[in-house]
C-alpha cells in the first residue's frame, strides 16, 4: 500500500479530486470524494473527519454532520462533464432542466417527480421517453451518491411507467437489396452503402458505426472493438464480422487510401473528418427502395430478427447484440414460433405416451380396420 494509501489520501484514475479513508464513528470504513483537487485542503477535511470519529467511538458523541444542500443544475451538470455524454442525453437532459431547474434537491421527492410525470404525460410524452428523463435523473443522483460521497435521497426509485410492447420493424433480405441498391447510386453519401452492409451484418447502432476507428478494426481476424465508452452497456467487446461485413470495411478502406489515407474514421468524407449524421441520405435512400417507416435502428431489429429466423438461439442473438440480459432479446422471439412447436413435439417420442390415445389404464389392441 502506497503511503499516500495508508494515510487515508488517495486519487483515483477517474477523478481529478482527492478521495480519503477512513474508519467512521459507528466502525465502518468509509471512502468519499473530498471533491478538492487541493491536497493540503483534503488533509485538512481527513483530520477533521477523523477527529470527529473519534470523538464518536471514545465519547459517544455524534459527529457534527452538515449536509450540504445541493441545487438539481449542479447535480445534473456534474454527471453530464463526468460522464461526457451524447447529445441525446444532453437533449433528454433539457426536458429535466425546464422543470426542475433552480431548485435544490431536497425540494425535489416523490411528489415532485410524481407531477413531472403527470404533465409530460398531459404533453403527449411517451411512457419510454419519461423513462428515460427520470433515468438520466436517477443516474446523476446515484453518480453523485457513488463518486463524490454526496448523500442526497433518489426519489425516481420506483417510479417509471409500464411501457407498452414495442413493435419490432425489420425488413427481408429482398427489401434490403433494395436499400442497397438505392444507396449505392447516391453519389453524394458514397459511404451510406457501406454503412448499411455493415448495420444489417452486425446489428451495431449507428453511433458505434460512425464512431468506428480504423485502430479498432482487425480484418485478418475477422472483428472490430468496441470500447466500453462506445457502448450503452459500457462494456468491451468485439464484433464479429461475416464476409459481407468484410466487403463493406474493404470498400471504406479504398475509400480512405484514394481521398483521406490519414484519417482515423472508418466512416468519413472525402476530406478525412468523421461523419455525424446520415439521416438525409438514409431518407433518401428509402424513398428510392419504397420502403416506408424504417429507421436506421431498425436496420438492428433486422440484424436481430434474421438470426432468430434462422434458428439462431436467442441467447446466442443476446450476445452477438451485447444485450445485459436475454430478456431484452425476447421480443424478437415470436419471429421463430417454430422453435415452440418442435420443443413440444420432443414429448411425442416418449415411450409413456400412446399415439394420441386417452389413457385407460388398461392395454388397448391397435384397431386394424382403423
């Protein structure tokens, strides 16, 4: 253990602040943010909190604990500068802000979060979008809670809404030759064809796609990276890639060597820097094939819904889309009813079952005029 350890004082690799540790009052050892990047400033917070403890434990006398009241603008802006997050959190984030800012959170509990709800609802807001603002809420306090030491109450605990089944929306294999096709004659977005070969063969969203760097990309062995920042589960992992996979990534790599051989994008322009939005093409990419209400997720649901119709196991499916649970595979399950009928159908072989007779109790001789 280093010495700054032992002392009670350390950092850690994804704060700028300095931490301590210490043995509370009550004998159980505690570990928060001093949120000073100030080292003579946090062993002057250490000392006290560990005056304080003592005076606990030999006197019985409770710490002074003053809870600092924190205001929702800097519990939210801490978790979005920590976190970096996207731009459609950010937006998510901006629902929030219009209700609850420049009140401090313990003005906010349950019935505040409660009558958020209720006039989002009155708005024509979705039950998932709801979800979602609350969760962001939730998730800041939580960060706030785990990272920093802070100790304020989550009042979303409990409170999202039942949201309705989705709607799966795939297209067949037909239908996406036709995508294909309308792409590859828009020469203004010579990337979008390869952008759809790459969707349909791995289910990847299109923010891991655009996001794609060359340095994460290994064709000889056939997968790319995925780095945990890049991913809604926030963790690492690796896609594997199919021969149609391989022929999209070979034609960006000619892409890159004939406009922009230094640029670290796979999906880029012609003057090296990243690609951020398709939706223009990608619309008019549709218009073209005929296809109507298709998303560019739904190239995912697709990805998805080939495999489990093509007998592919749905926990084999859950792990190619780096689900966190097979449950969240499960809405593509009604695509392969098969699966069902030929589960049942095993019990037609047991020996302790007749031809579909009632059972008797008694041996029954076949009918031969039957």
């Amino acid at each position: 253990m280093s010495k700054r350890k032992s002392e009670g004082l350390f950092k850690r690799g994804d704060s700028q602040f300095w931490w301590i540790d210490y043995i509370d009052g009550c004998g159980k050892r505690t570990r928060k943010s001093t949120q000073t990047a100030d080292r003579k400033e946090a062993e002057v917070l250490l000392a006290k909190y560990k005056l304080e403890s003592h005076l606990e434990r030999v006197w019985g006398k409770p710490a002074q604990k003053t809870q600092i009241d924190y205001s929702f603008d800097e519990t939210l802006l801490l978790y979005i500068k920590e976190k970096s997050v996207g731009r459609r959190t950010k937006s998510t984030a901006k629902n929030l802000y219009g209700y609850f800012t420049g009140k401090l959170m313990s003005q906010i509990g349950d019935l505040e979060v409660k009558a958020y709800i209720r006039s989002r609802l009155k708005e024509g807001v979705v039950a998932g979008t709801i979800n979602k603002e609350i969760g962001l809420l939730s998730a800041a306090i939580n960060f706030a809670n785990t990272d920093y030491g802070w100790e304020l109450k989550n009042p979303v605990t409990g409170k999202k809404l039942q949201e309705p089944e989705g709607v799966v929306r795939w297209i067949t294999p037909e239908e996406a030759n036709k995508l294909i096709n309308a792409a590859s004659g828009i020469t203004k977005a010579p990337w979008l064809v390869d952008f759809i070969r790459l969707a349909l063969n791995t289910g990847c969203r299109a923010g891991e796609l655009l996001g794609l760097e060359w340095a994460r990309v290994d064709l000889e062995k056939e997968f790319f990276i995925l780095e945990a920042e890049h991913q809604k589960n926030r963790r690492r992992n690796s896609v594997p890639l199919n021969a149609e996979a391989i022929v999209a990534l070979m034609a960006r790599a000619e892409f890159r060597k004939t406009h922009c051989p230094d640029s670290p994008w796979v999906f880029c322009s012609k003057d090296g820097n990243q690609l951020q939005s398709l939706k223009k093409s990608w619309a008019t990419a549709c218009k073209l094939a005929g296809i109507e209400n298709f998303r560019i997720h739904d190239q995912r649901h697709t990805f998805a819904s080939w495999l489990v119709m093509e007998n592919v196991p749905l926990y084999t499916v859950s792990k190619v889309l780096r689900h966190s649970t097979v449950k969240m595979t499960e809405k593509y399950a009604h695509l392969n009813p098969e699966n069902l009928r030929d589960a049942v159908r095993v019990l037609d072989t047991l020996s302790r079952f007749g031809h579909g007779a009632p059972h008797t109790g008694t041996s029954q001789q076949p009918n031969p005029l039957i």
